[in-house]
C-alpha cells in the first residue's frame, strides 16, 4: 500500500491471525524468505504478492476468499524481503525493486512452478508488473488488485481531499514518528489504515487486528526511494497474457482511474469495478471476489 461462496466473515483475532507455524523459509540470494502455500489441486499456482512496500503478508489472511480459491490450486503467500518473518534487513543490505523482483523469481523457481497466475495488490501490483517485465514466460495469468501506477509519482491519493480531518491528525503525528515515537508511528499507521474502507464494520475489525508493528519503515523508504528511478509503462503495454484489472470504487489510498489507465494499457485487459470497496475488495466483497477471479482463472477467460 502506498504507501459454492457462502463465506464465513467472523473476524475474531483467532480467525484473522496466521499460524506462525503454517509456513517454511527458504535461501533466497541475500535474503532469507518466509512463505506459507495453502491448497491442492491442478489448477495453475497462484503467488500473491501483497501490498506496502513495509507491510507483511498479515492481513491477507483477513480475507476468507484464499481457502474457496485454494480448493483447485495452491496459492502462495509471503513475507517479502525485510518484513514479517523474513529475514530483516542488515546495515546496508540492499532492498531495491530488483532485488524484490530477485527474490519472487527465486521464490517460484524454489517451489518447482513452471508458471504462475500472479496476484499483486497495492504495491504488490506494481511489483508483479515489473515482475512480469522481466520474466513474462513465468506468467500464465495476472490479477492486478487496486495497484499503486506503473510510474510511482502517477498514483492519485485522494485522503486529503476525502478524508481532511484524519489526515490532518496523521500529519500532526509525523514528526512525532519521525523523531522515533513508536507510539505515533503505530497511531499515524492505525489512522492510514481507517481510510481504506467502505464498510466502517470492516474498516473496524481491519484495523484491530492488525499488528501493532505492522509496518516496516526502512524497507518502505528503501524501495519506494528506487522505484521513483522507474516508469513501467512500456512495459505492460507489451503483456500477452490475459490481464485482470480490480479496483473499489471508494479506493481513497489508490483512486481508480489509477486502475483505469492500467486497463486501457494493457492489451486486452479486463476491468473489474466491485462498488461497496475501497482499497481491499477481496476483503470487503468476498463472494464477488471468488466469483469474478474463478471466472478468470477458467481457460476459457481470455
């Protein structure tokens, strides 16, 4: 973040919280990599690339839609490099968007998957994007989720205008956390979090159970500092794979004309609006989103 479907949406802290034993690490190179696959089946591997960059997997699992889409095919989830229970960051240790690109190559080749379909939100879209600039013949399909724009400055924020107060109040606390207040840091991030909904019962379970040091702060200063090198655009108008491009129509973090532009560049592209979302439709809509992404997924989906 920039920064068949009866579906169970309890949200208690038992329900939402990952098993700290569900998952494995690996070597990647130069960084240690924690990952969880849950499924079976013959389906196409999904890895799932979550938002940030300095958020970890975590809140992924708030979502039930992973445990219907997983009964056709193993879905992958992970840390990437410096947060969550990957290995942190050592004084000096790289942590560029080649390096990100680095260690999702790494991840599918130590999994044995020939290709994958990739699902990128937030950050993670941008990721996958560039993921796929580089490796193209590893993607069999791609789910672009609410992602931040194919150029970093291009991605339209609209809290200030949406939400004045609240940002107001997460301004007042930046020198606060810049100064080193972890109090402030985890308030300006609860107050970030608030704004991302379109269900204030959503938005409340949300934003209780997310870890309190949910957020990595060097790691975000570190790739979104190199991403501003990069303009992605080139590059996915030359995808030939089919494409999904998801938006909320109340995305505040991500406005969807971010999404749009993203749609009318790809060749091919299908656009996909879920109307009661802001910036997490898997997690607000679930039905609609295991419907629309199974429907994607089937061969004939192009």
């Amino acid at each position: 973040m920039r920064f068949a479907l009866a579906l169970c949406l309890c949200l208690s802290t038992a329900a939402l919280a990952a098993d700290p034993e569900s998952g494995k690490v690996f070597e990647a190179p130069g960084a240690a990599i924690y990952y969880e696959v849950i499924g079976s089946g013959n389906g196409t591997p999904m890895v799932v690339a979550n938002g940030g960059p300095g958020f970890d997997h975590t809140y992924l699992h708030f979502s039930p839609v992973w445990k219907s889409l997983s009964k056709n095919r193993r879905i992958v989830f992970y840390d990437q490099r410096g947060n969550g229970r990957s290995s942190a960051l050592k004084p000096g240790q790289s942590c560029t968007l080649a390096d990100q690109i680095d260690d999702l190559e790494a991840l599918r080749a130590h999994l044995g998957f020939e290709r994958i379909v990739l699902l990128g939100h937030s950050y993670g879209g941008y990721l996958s994007m560039a993921y796929a600039a580089r490796h193209a013949e590893r993607v069999e399909r791609m789910m672009i989720v609410d992602s931040a724009a194919p150029r970093w400055s291009d991605t339209l924020v609209l809290f200030k205008d949406i939400f004045p107060d609240t940002s107001e109040r997460r301004d007042a606390l930046a020198f606060a956390g810049e100064m080193g207040n972890k109090s402030a840091s985890r308030e300006s991030i609860a107050l970030y979090l608030s704004m991302l909904f379109y269900s204030a019962e959503k938005r409340d379970a949300f934003v209780k159970n997310m870890p309190p040091d949910a957020f990595n702060k060097e790691v975000n200063q570190a790739v979104a500092g190199d991403m501003a090198r990069f303009d992605l655009n080139p590059e996915i108008r030359k995808f030939k794979f089919p494409v999904l491009v998801i938006t909320g129509r109340y995305d505040i973090n991500v406005a969807p004309s971010v999404a749009y532009k993203i749609h009318q560049a790809i060749p091919r592209s299908r656009f996909i609006v879920f109307e009661r979302s802001g910036h997490i439709p898997f997690y607000e809509e679930p039905e609609d989103f295991v419907r629309v992404t199974e429907a994607f997924l089937t061969p004939l989906a192009l």
